[in-house]
C-alpha cells in the first residue's frame, strides 16, 4: 500500500464545479479501495475545507484515515507566496490580520502559533483526525510552538532556524518540468529536470538561425521559479 499525498483545490478555491468534485471523489474511491491507505490533505488555513472534505469523502464511502497537511505562518512573504503557488484559499479574515502584521519575525512567529495552535484544536476536537502533518520547510520554531501549546512535547527542544532568511524558492524545490523561471541569461521553461536539480532551461528571450531557442544547463541555485 502507499501513501497519498492528494490536493483538493476544487474545495480550496472558488473555482469549484459539483461534477467536477463528484469525478474527484469517485477517482479517490477507486484509489483508496485498491492503492492507497492514508490520505494526507494539501495545506489550508480555513478547517471548515477540512472537515467537508472529510465529510464529502466518508458519505462516498471513502472511510481510510485523512490527516490535515498544515503549512504554518513563519513569514508575511513566505504565507503569501506558498498560498499563491497552492492556490490555497484566504479567509478575509485572516488575511486582515496578515496584512497589518508588524514587520518583526519574531511577532509573526508568534501570530503562526496562536493561529496554528487554534487551527489544531479546532481539528482534533472535530473527531474527524487523530494527527497531523505540518509541511515546514525546515522552519520548526512555529510547529514546536504549535505542539507545547497542544501539550504534545515530552521534553524541552531548542529550535534553530539560522538558515531561515536563506530559504526561498529556488531549483528543484518547487520547480518542474514546464514551469518558467527567471536565470542570469534571461527567462526560459524547464523541459528537463534530473534527480540532482540540474535543469535543462530553454531560454524564451534568445532565438538561433532556423528559429530555434538555446537551452541551458543549470544547477538548482542558479534558476528560481517564476510565481
């Protein structure tokens, strides 16, 4: 059996069409009776896409596990970001709060936990999970914050995010084949991506004899994606 990590944008967007739902459900049914035996969302800030969700799932008789995918609030720009690039609805009223954060990260790290914290309860008292999984990108201040406001620490850990301001998106990380990124020699689409982030690039900005584009070999800290 596998794991699924699965995305339910037509719930998460307001894009949503009830057939469009209906064939989504209806491919998961399929997955989870032969495939799969857990499900774990795709990051949310709103808990009610959560439990319709679940709920949508379990009266189609999908009755595996389905364990919330939490990315916490570490940065004004990284929520923005990530919320754009996973097309992840925004309540307005958290995007009021966001939007009058101080620019201090340590007083948005602690917005990420008071957030994060009432998010979980929220989830675990719905009786709908019995877990969670947090996405942290190597950011693990907010989730220990999260998890001793839980009670869930047994012991005192020391977080340590020196390499937080270095981190953005950058190569393989969220890039793929066919995204655009921008590079020293100008924008251009992946075609190619090898196990070690080297990307093949071809460049939309340079044209050869016979109309043909170059193409570039760069490592994953040498291109960055377009959002």
């Amino acid at each position: 059996a596998f794991d699924a990590i699965i995305s339910f944008h037509k719930l998460n967007t307001h894009s949503s069409t009830a057939s469009l739902l209906k064939n989504f459900l209806f491919t998961l049914l399929l997955l989870t009776a032969y495939i799969i035996d857990i499900i774990i969302t795709q990051m949310f800030f709103d808990t009610a896409v959560y439990t319709t969700f679940v709920r949508d799932c379990r009266s189609r008789g999908i009755d595996c596990p389905i364990i919330p995918g939490l990315m916490c609030i570490n940065a004004v720009a990284g929520f923005n970001k990530m919320a754009k690039f996973c097309k992840t609805r925004v309540t307005p009223a958290l995007r009021q709060v966001v939007d009058d954060l101080p620019d201090d990260p340590d007083a948005v790290k602690a917005f990420g936990i008071e957030f994060g914290t009432k998010m979980c309860r929220e989830l675990l008292e719905s009786g709908l999970t019995l877990g969670l999984h947090f996405y942290t990108l190597n950011l693990e201040k907010v989730v220990y914050g999260i998890a001793e406001q839980l009670g869930l620490l047994t012991k005192e850990v020391e977080s340590n995010e020196a390499d937080a301001a270095t981190m953005v998106a950058v190569g393989s990380a969220w890039a793929r084949e066919g995204d655009h990124v921008k590079t020293l020699y100008g924008n251009g689409i992946i075609t190619e991506l090898r196990d070690d982030g080297v990307a093949k690039i071809e460049m939309k900005n340079w044209l050869l004899a016979g109309g043909q584009k170059p193409a570039a070999y760069l490592r994953k800290e040498h291109y960055e994606k377009i959002f």
